[in-house]
C-alpha cells in the first residue's frame, strides 16, 4: 500500500481520532502541535521547517515535521517534531516515511537532526541511522547530516 506525505493542516479529516489515540497511549505531542499550531507560535513556516500528514488508502494515519532545534539555538541542528502513526498503521512504512522525510536535507543544510524519542521508539530511530545520544536532557538521538555531504 502507498503512503503519501501531503502538508499537514490543523483541519484534516482524522486528525481528532489521532489526538484522541495518542492522549489514550499517554503521548501529548499531537496536543502540543495542536495548541502552537493553533495559537500561531509554530506553522513549520520557517526555512527548513515543515509539518506533514501520512495517508494510505485515504486515512490519515500520522504526522511528523521537523523544525530548528530551539534548544541548540548556536547550532544549524533540526529537530524531528510531533511524529505519531495510528496503532492500527504501524509497521506499515508511514512512521519510516515521515522522519525519513526530515532528513532530506535541502538548502538550510542542517548540520544534524535530533529527536527526543520515547524509550519504545529508540530501536525505530536507530534502524534509521540516528545515534544514541546520553549527556543531554533535550536529545536522546542524533542523525550526523554532514554524512551526506
């Protein structure tokens, strides 16, 4: 099956069932997006930064951008944000389609993505190439761009 990546809207159909799933699952990233995309504090609308929705067979099934890293402001680092995939859609390439898809790099040239991901997904990120990461608080993985160069 197809998993098609289009730009994500506060107002997609599906979305309300992925927040409510994810607050069940005791995850408060689609909340998060939720309120900053709401309010306006963060669209995902600065150089390098963007919010995409995962669909197969029409469904929306998750959501993951990236953004700059607040947290590293003196370095070009992106940071993988708000990546969540539906239960019944996991272990179908939409997860692997969307942070794949932030490591694109493009004309910011990021020097590094990293993520702060929940201990069940540290084996999901290190399957995709990213690096543990163990002195920060903000960080537990890091994908080296610079690889790519």
């Amino acid at each position: 099956m197809a998993i098609i990546l289009q730009p994500f809207r506060l107002d997609l159909p599906g979305f309300d069932d992925l927040l409510t799933e994810s607050r069940t699952e005791g995850h408060r990233m689609l909340e998060r997006l939720q309120e900053a995309w709401a309010n306006g504090r963060n669209r995902f609308k600065s150089a390098g930064e963007f919010m995409n929705a995962a669909f197969i067979g029409g469904q929306l099934v998750g959501v993951g951008g990236r953004s700059r890293d607040p947290y590293f402001p003196s370095r070009n680092y992106g940071r993988v944000r708000h990546v969540y995939v539906a239960g019944n859609a996991r272990r179908l390439g939409a997860g692997k389609a969307l942070v794949a898809r932030t490591l694109i790099d493009d004309a910011q040239a990021f020097e590094a993505i990293n993520t702060r991901a929940p201990k069940a997904a540290f084996a999901f990120y290190e399957s995709l190439g990213f690096v543990p990461v163990a002195s920060d608080d903000h960080v537990t993985h890091r994908y080296d761009l610079s690889i790519r160069r």
